[in-house]
C-alpha cells in the first residue's frame, strides 16, 4: 500500500491524465522506500495500519506526517523531472530545505 496517494502524486508533479501513472507508481514507490531507507524505520499511512502491524516499541515505527510526506513528494518530483543516471552540461543545486532536511527530525539508529 502506498502512503501517498497516485492523485496527490499527480498533482504535486504537475501531470494530467492517466498516461504514466504506471511510471509514476514506480518512481512513487522508489520515493517512498528511499525516505523508509533514511528514516531507518517503517512508515504507516495510519494509525490502525500501525497497530495491526504490532510491531515492538524499540522498531520505533510511525504514523506519516506533513514533513515526511513532502520529503516523499519532493524525492518523487526529482525522479519524475530527471528520467536519466547522469545529465551534461547542467548546474544544479541542492535546496536548503530539501527532502533530507524534512526527514532528519524522525531518523533513528544513527549510531556513533
């Protein structure tokens, strides 16, 4: 199940129609397990999705919030708009306020 909806994925990518929504899907889902990944705990779409996990305390997984789900959004719209490995003759710049500066409040497990 997908913690983001395809219709909030299509509006936030700007897109009409139903044309790639298989590809959005997958660049969804690729957003959304890298933001899993770097949190380094599970995300449920709901509370009750979270109990009927019953998943121990110390997994420390969580509900999706605001922040984690634009983190999401923006990882999904860097894939939408950049359908390559690598790009020539471009200059990019991370945004201050990008999708690890979302995330970075909910991390667990950091370690030393």
């Amino acid at each position: 199940m997908s913690l983001i909806e395809l219709g909030t994925a299509k509006i936030h990518l700007r897109t009409n129609g139903d044309g790639e929504d298989d590809l959005i899907g997958i660049y969804l889902d690729a957003a959304e397990s890298a933001a899993v990944e770097f949190l380094n705990r599970n995300v449920y779409a709901t509370l009750a999705d979270l109990e009927a996990a019953a998943e121990p305390d110390e997994a420390c997984p969580m509900v999706i919030n605001g922040p984690v789900k634009a983190a999401m959004l923006l990882i999904l719209g860097h894939l939408y708009a950049n359908r390559e490995n690598s790009v020539v003759g471009v200059s990019s710049q991370d945004l201050p306020m990008g999708a690890h500066s979302l995330l970075w409040p909910y991390r667990i497990g950091l370690g030393v």
